[in-house]
C-alpha cells in the first residue's frame, strides 16, 4: 500500500502589514567532494544558538520572515558502497600522498604517465615491468573520508535551503548573510556554500531569474531536487535536527524544562473518590492526560514550595475541598483572606454547607457577625486540662512578642496568671456560671486591680494565692509591663478584642475534630499582632490534636490542616509546627503547609517538614531555593525546578509505602475540578449555618459584653461567694467528720 504525503504549504494567509516585501533565497551546498565530512558539532557551544539568534530579530509583526528548510532523503546502502568502492580505486590510482599532495612522479602529467605505463607493464627505463605501488592504508582511509564501511545504513541526501523576507531588499540581503554565517558552525573539512553567481559586490545566489523559480518551487511543494549530488552522515547533520539545549541561550527558544520522568501509572486517577486525594493533570508512560491522586491514607504530611502566584493556594484549595466533600475536618489557615473567598461558593453545596466555620478577622464593622473564642475557657474541660490551656496561651504571646529564655520573670508571672484565671474559669463554669468566664482580657485586671485580685482568690484554693500573696508584692512595679504591654496592645484591633473578648467560646478546635467541621481561619486586618493570634492558633491547633489521646486511634476522625504562608506563620509558633508534624500523626491529625522560601523556615520546621513529608510538591523558584528541593526530588536538578512554568510542579508522593519518582503535575484550577459543586445562590444559606454553628453575635455586642465582664466578675464573686474546696488528708487541726445513719 503506498501513500501520499501532501507536503504544499497553506497559503499564507493575508497579512496586515501593508506595502512591499522583498524576498532573499540561497540553496546550501557542499564545498568541497561530499566524502569530505563537515564538522562534527557539540554541545558546548550549542550550534543552533547562532541561528536562533538570528530568528529572534526577525520582527513577523512587520511583516518579516526566514526560514531554514532541511530535506533528507536516505541513501540506499548499495548506493554508498558503490561510491565507497569508487573513492578506493581512485585512491589506488592516486598512489601514496601526503598533505593533499600525490609522492612521487613528476607533478599532475608525470602521474598521468606512470598510470599508463603501469597499466601497460612498461618501466620507465627500458620496457620492463616494473612492480605496483602499493597505497597506504591512510591513503585508501583519506580517499573514502566519510563513507567507512560502518556508514552504510547512516547516509543521506541533503537539501538545503534559506529564504529571508523583509521589507527593503538590503535587510532581506542582511538576514540571509546572517544565516550563511550562522552556519559556519558545522564547517570542518568541508562546508555550506551558496549555489549561484558571486561576482564581486553581485552575491544574488538563488534570487536569479534562471534560479528563483525552481528555488520556490521546491519550498512550496516540498520537491527534493538538490543542485548536486551531496551526501552526509547523520552525525554531520544531527547538530541541525536535535532541540536546542539548555546552553542554547537564545531567548526565542521555548524550553522543555528538563527530564522529569513520567508519573507512575500506579497512580490512581481521582474521579471524586473519598479515599483519593487530587494532586493534579499528569501525563503517563503512555502519553495520555489525566487527573491524578494519591491515596488518602499515604498522605500525612505535605510541604509546598515555590514562587509567589503559581499555585500553591489553588492546589492547597483543591486538596481541602477534595477532603470536606469526602466528609472529613479540615482546618485552612488563610492569612490574607483570599482563598477563603474563592472557596465560599464551593463549600456552599449541600455536601459541606452545614459543617463550615468561619473566623474571619479582616476589619469588621460594629454591626458584623463573629465568632468567639476564649481561650482560657475550661467549659467542657476538666481541671487537669488546665496545664495544657496555660501552656498553649503562655507559649504563643511569649512566642510572638519573642521572649527568649531569659525573660523568666515574664514568663513567671505570665504563667500566674493564667493559670490562676483558669482555675477561675473552672469555677465559674462548675458553678453554673459560664457566661462569668475571665478572658485574656482580664490578665490586665488581675495583675493591676489589687481588690479584683484578692476577690477572685478567695474563691480559689489556698494554692493559688501563694504566688500572690508570697512572691508578687516583692517583685518591682515595673515588672508586669512585659505582660501587661503585650495584652495592651490587643486593644488597638477591634477584631481581636470582639474575637478573644467574650466568655464563652464557640470556636473549638477539639470539637471541630471530632465533627469533621470544615473551618477556615483568616486572621488578616489585625494589624500589629497578627503573629500573637496566629500563634494562640496554632499552639491551641496543637493542644487540642494532642489532646485527643482519650480516644481509641480506631475511633478518631481524620483531620487535616493546611496553612498558607508558613514562612510567616512558624515566626509566630517557635517551634510549635515542629511539634504538629513529629506528634500529632498518632491523633488522626494531617498537617500540609505552603511556602515561598524554604530557607526562611526555622531549622526544627525545615527539618520535620522535609522529614516527615509524604507530599513533596515543587514550583518554580530562586536558584538557592530551586536547589534546596531539587536535593530531595532525586534525578532533578535546580535548572529544571527554576524554569517550571506558572501553575506546573514537581511533585513525589507516597504510593502504597513506598516512595515514587518525581513526576510533572499540572494544576487544575477550583472552578474547573468542582464547577458542578458551585452553588452562588446558596451563599446567604451558608452564612446562616455559619451563624448557627458558631452562634455569631454582633461585634458591638460582644464588646459591650467584655466591657462589663469585670465588674461582672466581681460582683458575683462578691454577692454569691463560695467557699473553696478543702484539701484531702490530714491536718494539724480538729477533724469533722459528718455522721449519716446506717
């Protein structure tokens, strides 16, 4: 069966460019006999950067074009061999030579006579024969050049030819003399040369009447016909068929960006499952696109690195989405707000809408909705969880205003007391009085207001006034201003105030776990304490994911956690994502953070983040941060991760144990993955369910409510007093002892 390969070109189409074009053609041809090879070209200097050089200034928007037009056509191996046994006997003939120059005999008519005579057995002297000359054995080799035995099935016939347009014919004449000189990088003992009259100044090659119509002929049909018989070796000519590599600096090249192997068709494809979660369009083995996954239960922690805008939020928005249509929690620590907003429509399909949180601090007015969080409430706690609230509240404000070890003193009456309003807080809620619950608020009171403290410690145990009554009075005034600075400073924002002010708390990390709820936190617009929210967050994120050791690791509901900008965010925490990503694994808890500069993280984050990961995902970035990544993506260097594309990574994941080769992900935006989960109308819904499930109250409430928490405070502790539990044991005085009836 034979075919027919069309190769006419389409007509141009019209260009918009108006006036003349002139046009410049020259057909390449081989110097010198064509057994002589031109240069073998490397890679170091690419060959192709000189004429990419030269295509990069051709301006088509003008109007302007070249091309350089390579036809091979495969020389039978017969063809060549009978070429090959041509060059030897005319080698022989030649006889022994050096430098190009015959030895022997007595110039060109002197060699033409011993030929005769040895072919007629007649010496020079007198009749006799005399005996053959022998060539060399680098005689026979220089004769064939290129055609060695080997060469058979590697020959082809070449044509060659460049056209240049251009509005005047000078600059048309100019590009194509670039070109010519662009190609003397595959000259060696041989050359392209130009076919057509070059008398002096007169250089018009293939742009003579007798030449031009068979020139563009050729072009536009694709007819092989070359000007002369000319043979080349694929490793002459392989220099002008290869891609352009990464030292082929021309700008006008588009790059590949580097060998990254194709993603393993292990890899299952997400089509929505519960137990996947999507990474992204991959290409296999066998070529096909597809939207790929990893297997939930392989993914506990993920790391994202790479440039600000190319897709680190929108992937991290595709994962949660993925997991809060799946029915699991999840937690987005979004600090400037954005993917909250993208992510609404979303989550406001009947599959999430009754299980979103929203805690939204971006500048709210007085008559907005928000949600509470106290977070030295005990209600729902008991006492021995008092440790770990005094611990996660004293950590995060010494972390965010960076009190170091050497702030003790601090540290000291910090941990006092909070400590001490925990307790407080305890008891009002054992007492049927939640809404009585001191706030962070009232660290302020309890360290300057001498009658509200003593009030508050006579409803305490014995122990919690010996601080106060013992240590405190000796300390220097000037003492609590470390604390008392840093609580201060919460009054300048209006949503931190309503957010952290009032008693009872709806927002509840533990019991977000433990219902699946789906919450995005954006602490944006809070100005200068900014790291003091965020660090309360994450050290209560931590307190309650360990928190959940009560519960058997059958019965606990998976919990993941994303937080954008983790450079940021681990300025805040001091260590405490460390500790999310070497423990909480145990309590169901996953955590995936996203970051522009890896090198900015804290070394003990670094470490446990590039440890613990099982999802290493990689964008473009920096040449220093390319190369952190690119030392744990084995096989990729930092020239391919640098030159990744906007919205394209590098991705290895756990698969069924083991880890996976990198392979290249493109990402899918959210409204292309969940466009059928889009529900704009059901908005005002969602906000409802929100309101319920974090019973919102208006921030002009809340704050009238904090205002008037003090004196509230103390005037139940004042009017309905009660006593303080005794201590068990014994004890140097009497002992009474309540006697009930047998």
């Amino acid at each position: 069966m034979v075919s027919t390969v069309n190769l006419t070109k389409p007509a141009a189409k019209d260009s918009s460019v108006d006036g003349p074009r002139y046009v410049a053609r020259a057909e390449l041809v081989l110097a010198g006999p064509d057994h002589r090879p031109l240069g073998k070209a490397g890679l170091d200097p690419d060959p192709l950067e000189h004429l990419a050089a030269v295509f990069a200034q051709v301006r088509t928007e003008a109007g302007e074009a070249a091309e350089l037009v390579v036809d091979l056509v495969p020389v039978p191996g017969r063809q060549v061999a009978r070429r090959r046994r041509a060059l030897m006997r005319r080698a022989t003939r030649r006889g022994p030579s050096a430098f190009g120059e015959q030895l022997g005999g007595g110039g060109c008519a002197g060699g033409v006579m011993e030929v005769l005579r040895d072919g007629l057995g007649v010496s020079a002297g007198g009749g006799a024969k005399r005996a053959a000359r022998v060539p060399r054995q680098s005689d026979l080799s220089e004769g064939v050049g290129k055609f060695t035995p080997g060469a058979d099935a590697q020959v082809f016939a070449v044509q060659v030819l460049v056209r240049c347009v251009a509005r005047h014919p000078q600059q048309a004449q100019a590009r194509l003399h670039q070109m010519l000189a662009a190609m003397e990088a595959f000259s060696g003992e041989n050359r392209f040369v130009p076919v057509g009259p070059k008398w002096g100044p007169w250089r018009r090659y293939s742009n003579t009447w007798w030449l031009r119509h068979r020139f563009d002929r050729r072009l536009e049909r694709g007819d092989f016909a070359p000007a002369r018989r000319q043979w080349v070796t694929w490793q002459e000519i392989a220099g002008l068929l290869k891609p352009p590599t990464a030292r082929c600096d021309a700008p006008n090249v588009t790059r590949c960006g580097g060998v990254v192997p194709p993603a393993p068709a292990a890899l299952p494809t997400w089509t929505g499952q519960r137990d996947v979660l999507p990474l992204g369009r991959v290409t296999g083995p066998d070529g096909n696109e597809r939207l790929a996954g990893a297997y939930a239960k392989d993914v506990l922690f993920g790391a994202s690195y790479g440039k600000s805008g190319f897709g680190k939020t929108e992937k991290a928005l595709v994962e949660c989405l993925a997991r809060a249509y799946a029915g699991d929690g999840a937690w987005f620590l979004d600090p400037h707000g954005a993917a909250w907003q993208r992510a609404r429509p979303y989550l406001a399909h009947p599959a999430a809408a009754g299980r979103v949180w929203e805690i939204n601090l971006a500048r709210p007015a007085m008559d907005d909705r928000m949600a509470c969080w106290n977070a030295l409430s005990m209600e729902g706690r008991v006492i021995e969880e008092v440790q770990d609230v005094v611990g996660s509240v004293v950590g995060a404000i010494a972390s965010a205003h960076a009190w170091g070890e050497n702030a003790t003193r601090a540290r000291t009456i910090l941990s006092s007391a909070a400590r001490t309003l925990a307790h407080l807080s305890h008891h009002m809620v054992s007492t049927g009085h939640p809404e009585l619950q001191p706030t962070i608020f009232q660290i302020k009171t309890l360290l300057e207001d001498e009658e509200w403290r003593e009030t508050a410690l006579s409803v305490l145990g014995p122990g919690e006034a010996v601080f106060w009554r013992k240590s405190f009075p000796n300390l220097e005034s000037s003492a609590v201003n470390p604390v008392t600075n840093a609580l201060y400073r919460l009054d300048n924002s209006l949503s931190l105030k309503a957010f952290l002010g009032s008693p009872r708390s709806a927002y509840d990390v533990r019991r977000a776990m433990d219902e699946r709820q789906v919450v995005f936190v954006c602490p944006s617009g809070t100005g200068e304490s900014d790291e003091l929210v965020t660090a309360l967050l994450l050290f209560d994120l931590f307190r309650a994911g360990a928190s959940r050791i009560d519960t058997p690791v059958e019965d606990l509901a998976t919990f993941w956690a994303w937080a954008d900008e983790l450079t940021a965010v681990d300025g805040a925490s001091h260590g405490h994502i460390a500790k999310i990503l070497e423990q909480l694994r145990k309590f169901e808890v996953r955590f995936m953070g996203m970051t522009q500069m890896a090198m900015r993280l804290s070394n003990e984050t670094r470490a446990a983040l590039m440890q613990n990961q099982s999802l290493l995902s990689a964008t473009a970035a920096d040449f220093d941060e390319a190369g952190f990544v690119a030392k744990r993506l084995p096989g990729i260097d930092a020239e391919t991760v640098l030159g990744l594309d906007k919205y394209e990574y590098i991705q290895s994941v756990m698969l069924r144990g083991k880890r996976t080769t990198p392979f290249r992900v493109r990402g899918v935006p959210v409204d292309e993955v969940y466009a059928d989960y889009r529900n704009e109308a059901g908005l005002p819904a969602l906000d409802a369910a929100i309101d319920k499930n974090l019973d919102r109250r208006t921030v002009g409430e809340i704050l009238a409510t904090q205002r008037g928490l003090d004196d509230a405070i103390l005037a139940h502790l004042t009017t309905r007093r009660t006593p303080p539990p005794r201590p068990s044991g014994h004890s140097s005085g009497d002992v009474v002892r309540t006697l009930r009836p047998v």
